[in-house]
C-alpha cells in the first residue's frame, strides 16, 4: 500500500512538472487578440468535455459504492434491459454537445483564420520569414533590413507575417501572440498577428527537422513605434548594437551571404567518420560538402543584423524550389529569352 502511495505521488509530481503547473502557463497566458480567441475557443472545448467527463468520474465512483457486494441494501434486478430515460441523457448530451462543438470550430476556423488580415487603423508591418538550417531569417522588405533569429516590431500594430523555407518543413511559433503555422520550401503561408502591449515574447520551431532544430529560438520584442523606427535607422546605420551589445552588426544580404548560413547536419563524429571511410570521388565529395559545412549547431546562432537586403530575396529562395518542381531552372530560361530578345532587337534594327 505504502509503495502504491509513493508511486502515485510521484507520478502527480512528474505530470505537474511536465504541464509547466508554477510556470508560465504560455499557450492561457496570450498578449493578442488571436492567441487570446485560441486560447478561448480551448477552453471553452475542455468545459463542454467537462460536461461529460465529470459525471461520468462521479457517476463511475457512486456506482461502485452502492452496488458493492457487502451493500445488502443495493437494488438486485438481473432482469433490467432498458431505460429510455438513461438513452436520452446517454446519447442526448454527447450529441448536443458535439453540435456545439462543431459550430464552434467552424467558426473558429474563419475568425482565426491564420491568413485574414487584423483589423487595425494602423498599417500593419509586413515581415518575411525564412527558415533556415538551423534558424531564422527575417526580412523587411518595407525597411530594407534583414535579421537573424530576432524580430521587433510595433506594439497594437498588426504583422504580416510571410513564411517559407529554405530546407525541410517547419514551424513557425510565437505561443503567446498566435498559433503555428507551417514553413515549407517552394512556398508561401501567412500569419498575422497583433501584440496588446509592449514585452518580449519567445518564439521556436514546433516541428521536428534535424538534430539542430532545438536551436531554433528566437525572441520577439513587441515595443512602442518611437522604439521601432530608432531601431531600423540604427541597423541601416550600422549602429544596432548600442541597442543590442551581443548583436552582429552586417553589411548586406544577399544571396552570396545568404549561402554561408546554412548549417551543417551531422555531428562532429559523424563527419570524422565520413571523412575516415571515403573511398570513392562521390564519398570524399560528400565528406569535404560535410566538412564544410560543419557539424549542426549546439546553441542558438548569434542574433544577426544586416543593414540592407537584396531585392526579392525572399521571392527568389521560393522561386528556386518552383524552378526544380517544374524541371526547369526558370533564371536559365529567363536569361535565354533575354539573350533571344536582343538578338531580334539587333536584327530588326539591321
């Protein structure tokens, strides 16, 4: 008896600790108006559950006491079969219930729809969101700025946020401001969020994509306008880190800068290993690309800020995925009709 005791406490104690009881309880703690409707809609769902779960755990504990076999006094009918009364609230309830729910999602689904625009009397601050291996790149392509795994934007201003990736699948996630949504290479998704007030708010990569994806993090600073603004101009001048001292301070990104921060995916055994078994020119060719590339990284890559970005960087990181799908490589072809266009011109004019 003592041991069962014992190993329920500790089981309680565990289960408390894994929901994060004492802490920040970030998914019921939001600072928007779309992770507070999600965060509503939840909890509305877990109290119609509720509904069911509670008396069925009551009715479960009841029924075993008074029908227990020293309970002499407990009605014996071994030929009870039906109660319509028991059937309606059986089926009646559930069924009520899942029609609310249904409802509930339906309209969910359309009010936070991830791709709707917030209503706002303030333009909204539109940021390009790329997930690279192993972290994150954000583009503005209004301020001509480009971070890595660091965003600010203005307090009860919305942000459009614009994502894809440059790798495998991700996820991009800022709990306390909306939920996640999906970065994928060759496309575009959205998310548009707003925060109520000034803070700092984490943000992670939700979806498992190689051993470097734990050092995904990022922090995002909701601040007033005047802040924002003071921040821009010090990054195009150069000057960010007297905002941010462990900041790098960079010049432009463009595609050649854009290629260096790609991370490697093995580990560093990994590639000694690679490097002490290639024999042939294809497996000494996969180990140089590894041994260049490094091994996946242990913690966060430093946050980053570049002063300009290349025109239609973003587009271009997508395009790349689309040129492949379709088996063509669209800059070739583009550069083709260029060179044909000429010549027609030359020969009209001759």
């Amino acid at each position: 008896m003592r041991q069962t005791i014992l190993a329920v406490l500790s089981l309680s104690t565990l289960a408390a600790l894994l929901t994060g009881c004492g802490g920040d309880m970030v998914l019921l703690n939001s600072k928007g108006p779309v992770a507070e409707g999600q965060s509503n809609l939840m909890m509305t769902a877990i109290y119609l559950m509720l509904l069911v779960v509670i008396p069925s755990i009551i009715m479960a504990l009841v029924f075993g006491w008074k029908y227990r076999a020293s309970n002499k006094d407990a009605d014996y009918k071994p030929t009870w079969a039906h109660s319509t009364a028991i059937e309606i609230v059986v089926w009646g309830v559930p069924v009520i219930i899942i029609g609310i729910l249904a409802y509930l999602t339906w309209w969910g689904s359309h009010k936070y729809d991830p791709y709707r625009p917030l209503e706002s009397d303030k333009a909204p601050v539109t940021i390009q969101v790329i997930a690279e291996q192993f972290k994150w790149i954000f583009i503005y392509p209004e301020q001509q700025i480009a971070t890595v795994n660091e965003i600010r934007f203005p307090e009860k201003t919305p942000v459009n946020f614009k994502v894809t990736s440059n790798f495998t699948m991700n996820s991009f996630f800022i709990p306390k401001l909306a939920g996640q949504i999906y970065a994928m290479a060759g496309m575009q998704t959205q998310l548009h969020v707003l925060a109520d007030e000034t803070g700092v708010y984490r943000g992670f990569s939700s979806n498992y994509s190689g051993y470097g994806f734990t050092q995904m993090r990022f922090l995002a600073h909701s601040v007033t306008e005047p802040e924002f603004n003071n921040w821009v101009e010090a990054i195009k001048a150069g000057k960010a880190n007297s905002i941010n001292p462990e900041a790098q301070q960079k010049t432009v990104l463009d595609a050649a800068e854009f290629a260096t921060l790609k991370d490697g995916d093995r580990s560093k055994h990994q590639i000694e290993n690679m490097v002490k078994n290639a024999h042939t020119p294809e497996e000494k060719a996969l180990a140089e690309e590894a041994e260049r590339k490094g091994p996946f990284p242990t913690k966060p890559y430093p946050v980053t800020y570049y002063s300009s970005v290349e025109p239609n960087l973003f587009e271009s990181i997508i395009n790349k995925y689309m040129s492949n799908y379709h088996g063509a490589d669209h800059s070739v072809q583009a550069g083709a009709e260029h060179v044909n266009a000429e010549h027609a011109t030359a020969s009209v004019e001759e």
